[in-house]
C-alpha cells in the first residue's frame, strides 16, 4: 500500500511542481506527472537514507513536491544542454 500512495502523492506533486515551474519541458503532463512520481520516490528513499522517515513510510506531500521540483530541475538542464 505504500507503493500506492508514494505514486499518488507523486501525481499530484508533479502537478504543484509543474505550476511552480512552469515553463516549457518537451514532454508535457504525462512527463511532469512521471517525473513527479519519481521525485517521490527519490524523496522517500533520501528521507529514510537520512533518518526523517521510517521504512514503509513514503515522503510526505512537502517532500515529495520538493523531489519533483529537483528531478524536474534536472530534467530541464539536461535536455536544455542536449538540445544546444
């Protein structure tokens, strides 16, 4: 069941992340969505490699919204420099 919801957080965090960075990214919400699930993910495993949560328990929404922001950020830098 965490799975579950560390993917449904991951949608709806996507979602914020891409209303606060807007902007063109190629791929639009279908990527955004993806990369905001794997931002969570990213975020849960960080969070419990850093002792703020424990295992089975998923990034809270904050989290979760912050990871999607950085997988975003990275996304964007490298297809901007592949793109160049």
């Amino acid at each position: 069941m965490g799975i579950i919801w560390t993917i449904i957080i991951g949608f709806l965090a996507g979602v914020v992340a891409k209303f606060i960075m807007p902007g063109r990214d190629g791929g639009g919400f279908i990527l955004t969505t993806i990369l905001g699930i794997v931002g969570a993910f990213v975020a849960s495993y960080l969070g419990q490699a850093l002792g703020w949560y424990r295992a089975g328990e998923g990034a809270g929404f904050i989290g979760a919204v912050v990871g999607a922001i950085i997988v975003l950020a990275i996304y964007r830098f490298t297809v901007g420099r592949r793109a160049v």
